[in-house]
C-alpha cells in the first residue's frame, strides 16, 4: 500500500513538471513521421509492383489503398494518445 502511494506521487510529480506532456509530444510526432514512412514505402512498393506487371494494377491499387488506410488508423491512434497526454 505505501509502495502505490509513493508510485502516484511520482506520477503526479513527473506529469506537473511538465515531462509527461513533453513525452506525449514526442510521441504524437513520432507517430506521425513513421505513418508518413510507412505510407510512403507502401506507395513506392506499389509503384514497383505494377511497373513489373502492369495487368495486376487494379489489384495492386485496391492492396495499396487498404493498406495505407491500416497505417493511417494506427497513426491516427499514436496521435490521440500522445496529444492527450499533453491535454491531460
């Protein structure tokens, strides 16, 4: 019991001074950057893909968008949680 109440009072020495909003920024921003990598690797390897078999494009596109859109979601989620814990 004295071990938790010495644990919340360090969280809620860390969170006043600051440090857990510069972490959530850090982390909103590093969400963001590695979607826009990851996005961009995705068009770049569905670029490749049908400059090798042009046939396969309409297949290759609709992959590409559902997967850019999965990247997309996830990021979107990195993002809400580093800004709350700025907010919060």
């Amino acid at each position: 019991m004295e071990l938790l109440t010495v644990l919340m009072q360090a969280t809620e020495a860390a969170a006043s001074s600051g440090l857990a909003k510069a972490g959530g920024a850090v982390g909103a921003g590093i969400a963001a950057i590695a979607a826009g990598i990851g996005v961009g690797n995705i068009g770049k390897s569905a670029l490749e893909s049908i400059a090798r078999q042009p046939e396969a494009a309409n297949d290759i596109r609709a992959n590409m968008i559902l997967a850019a859109a999965l990247v997309e979601g996830v990021a979107l989620f990195g993002v809400i949680a580093g800004l709350l814990a700025v907010v919060l």
